[in-house]
C-alpha cells in the first residue's frame, strides 16, 4: 500500500516507475500485490526509497498514510492555537 500511497502523491504509474529504475516492464507491479510470492530485491527498494525521499524502514514497515509522531504534534499544536 505504501508503493500505491507513493505513486499517487507524484501522480505516476508502476510503468513509470520501472522505466525510471530502469527495470523490466512488469517486475515491480508483480511484487506489489499481498499475495505476491515474488519480492523485489533490496537494491530496487533502496532506488524507490531515494526516489520517494522516505527511510528504507519506513518504506517498508510504516503505513505512510498514517501521520506519524511529529506531523500529529504540529498538528496538535495548530489545533491550539
């Protein structure tokens, strides 16, 4: 889902994205699917984190969609005042 979430912030495609990394038609969007027995290796993951401007962790371990601590204190703060 955070691939998704990605994607559409800077309105591309999968497609597009596998052109950027450079990568065949098809190898990253047979890895995204829950299901998928497929896993994209650990260099791709580290292209798409540089890309994307995230932490690799994050990328892969934090739903990116959720605020995270410091977005919720801003906007707690915002909320205050």
């Amino acid at each position: 889902s955070n691939m998704e979430y990605l994607l559409k912030q800077c309105c591309m495609k999968v497609s597009d994205l596998e052109s950027l990394l450079n990568v065949s038609a098809g190898y990253i969007s047979r890895t995204m699917g829950a299901d998928s027995k497929k896993r994209i290796s650990i260099d791709i993951v580290w292209m798409i984190a540089e890309l994307f401007r995230v932490n690799v962790d994050d990328l892969l371990n934090r739903d990116l969609t959720a605020p995270n601590k410091d977005l919720k204190t801003v906007v707690d703060f915002v909320s205050k005042i």
